[in-house]
C-alpha cells in the first residue's frame, strides 16, 4: 500500500480510561471534514446487508465504506492522521473507513410500560437494553480477532437528552474493590468463558448464567448513560461518571461519551500483553432527536507477521500515561521484539492539564480527565 500523506492538524488527547485504554481526541476531525463525510454519506450511504442484523441490531442504519465511493483524498488524509497517532501504518488488509447513519428511534419501552409488559416482550438479558437497543459488544465479534484498536468519530453534534452515547460500562472497574465493579468484572469473564462477544448471543445460548452476566453490563450501562444524558457536553458528562454518587450496591462504574462534532473516541482492545481486554465491553444508545447521528469508525487490525505487543511497543508518547513510562523505565513491560525508540530518553512524567482550561489545548501532551 502506497504511503498515505503526512499533515499537520492539531487535536488533543485525553485518557478517559487506564483500563480499558480510552481517549478522547477532541478536535480530530475540523467542522469541514465533518461536513464534507456528512454530504459524502447522504450521497452514497445504503441500508446494510442482512448478514450485518444478526446479534440483535434491528436499528434502522445507513452505512458505506469510502473505498466504495471512488477516490477520495479526504479518506488518506483521515488513514494517515490515525496511523501517525498510533504509530502502525494502514495496510490491505484492514477494513476501509466506514460512514454510518443512526436514524432517530422512538423509545420502545415508554413511561406507560411496566416491568412486567416488558418482560413479556423480551427475554434473558435482552430485557436490560433499555435504551441500547442493540446490546453491547465486543470489536472482536462477527469473526474479526485482528482488531486491536477502534476510533469512533463524531461528524455532529447531539444535544442533551438525545441519545447516541457511546457507554463502556466497565470502565473503572479493574483496580476497583467496589462491590459493583467486581460484579461486573466477574460478568466479563463469565461471558469470555462462553465465548460471547454479543449481549444478544445471551438469548440465542438460553443459559441463565449467561443471560444474569449479559443483564448486568447492560443494566449498568444503561444506569450510566442516564445519569449523564443531561450534560451539555462530552466533557461533563465524563466527568459527572466520575462523581457520581454510589449507587444501591455502593459503588460506580461506567463511562458515557457524549457525541459531539469532530471529536473521535479510540480504544485499545488488548491489554499490555497481549491478552484480550474483556472490560472493552462497549454500545452505543439510541439516538431519539430528530437530526440522527452521523458517525465515522476505523477497525485497526493486526498487519501481517506482526502481533499486539508489537504494535502497543510502538505507541508513541502522546498516547503514554505516566503509569506507561514509569513502567517502561522500570522495565516492567515485557521486551517487544520490535525496537522501540520513541520510548528512549523519555521524561518521567507527560505534561498533563485540566480538562477545562487553555492549557488542555497543548498538542503532543496526555492528559487526563479529572473532575475539579
């Protein structure tokens, strides 16, 4: 694959979570990239195939891959962008840019609707899904291991209360002594070991085991998203998570991520070594306002001859937190076989600022999201 151009945009980085490893990248896409994917998508999205409603997603998309809509310079630019900020160039044989549509859903289950109708309606954990109408997710599904890293890009923005949040119920959880946070852990590994990357697989399998796991991620996700639909930006909303008040089992756990126009939210699915990290359980919920949601995703996978601690040796310093390079100096990480030498000579500390403040706008700097 021929080399994509290098550019100069500035956006920012933001650690939303150690782990799973979640950024916020505020300012990745400028408002005429956004507008130019949007007109771009409107012009050549479709309705996906049926193969792709499998695992419950009944939702009404519109999707295409920019590799079907011709030559599109705007599309290398983006590739090259993503490639630079994870130090893994793009090769053939990952997935395209895909542009996709969420069209606005009427809420299913209204005030009107006791527990008891619901219920009747739907089974297993599938009663759990609340507003996820199409359940939560591992990246890895649909026979896709090679994935080691997603970004979702927001092309608009959607107001408070309109839905469209992208929620990963489980961070916070690892490192936590909470009586929820180690329920949901213990939800991820039950799941992992019936091999389900679907909520809805829950169902399909008819094993309560399965299906009290899979109900768990979901109710706790739907509770996250709810305590936060009220934010009037990405950034409180991350960061009401972070305050929110214990719930009925003492504890908090979950992220909400607000869509907002140009922001992308990328995610690591491995851990350091290599191992799947089963706390990237993650969905998207419904979008009720009337304009929809338009985002844009990037399925980084594994180049050939090449494995996860060989691309997560190369992770430049702006995606380092402190906790990285401290390990690094103290030679915790395991060896990569890969020489890396954007790891050498580097400070103890990356520059960190407020979320809110001008100092946050420094480029090449890690920051963390914090509530102050």
């Amino acid at each position: 694959m021929p080399k994509r151009p290098r550019e100069e945009h500035e956006f920012d980085v933001v650690v939303l979570s150690e782990t799973p490893r979640i950024y916020a990248l505020p300012n990745f896409l400028s408002d005429g990239e956004c507008d130019e994917l949007r007109e771009i998508g409107q012009n050549h999205c479709k309705p996906p195939p049926a193969w792709m409603k499998g695992g419950g997603n009944q939702r009404q998309t519109l999707s295409t891959s920019l590799d079907a809509v011709g030559e599109c310079p705007l599309a290398d630019r983006i590739e090259a962008r993503i490639s630079e900020l994870i130090g893994v160039e793009s090769h053939e044989d990952e997935c395209p840019l895909v542009l996709t549509f969420n069209c606005p859903e009427t809420p299913k289950y209204g005030a009107d609707r006791s527990e008891e109708q619901q219920d009747h309606d739907e089974f297993g954990c599938n009663r759990h899904k609340g507003d996820l109408s199409i359940g939560l997710h591992l990246d890895c599904n649909n026979g896709c291991p090679d994935r080691f890293l997603t970004v979702i890009m927001y092309l608009d923005s959607v107001p408070p209360n309109g839905g469209g949040e992208t929620v990963f119920p489980c961070a916070g959880c690892v490192g936590s002594s909470g009586a929820l946070q180690q329920e949901v852990l213990r939800a991820t590994q039950t799941l992992m070991e019936g091999e389900l990357f679907h909520t809805s697989n829950c169902v399909v399998e008819d094993d309560p085991i399965l299906n009290e796991a899979g109900g768990l991620l979901l109710q706790v996700a739907n509770h996250t998203r709810r305590s936060t639909a009220n934010a009037s930006s990405w950034r409180e909303a991350c960061n009401v998570v972070r305050g929110m008040q214990p719930t009925e089992r003492g504890s908090r756990a979950g992220l909400s991520v607000r869509p907002s126009k140009g922001l992308a939210v990328m995610f690591y699915h491995h851990l350091k070594m290599g191992h799947l990290d089963t706390s990237t359980w993650h969905g998207g919920a419904a979008v009720s306002h009337e304009q929809g949601k338009w985002t844009m995703q990037k399925f980084k996978e594994l180049p050939v001859g090449k494995s996860i601690l060989d691309c997560r040796a190369r992770m430049p310093l702006r995606l380092q937190t402190p906790q990285d390079i401290e390990a690094e100096s103290n030679h915790i990480q395991v060896a990569s076989p890969i020489p890396s030498s954007a790891t050498e000579g580097l400070p103890a500390k990356a520059a960190q600022a407020p979320l809110d403040t001008p100092e946050s706008k420094i480029r090449n700097s890690t920051q963390e999201a914090t509530v102050e």
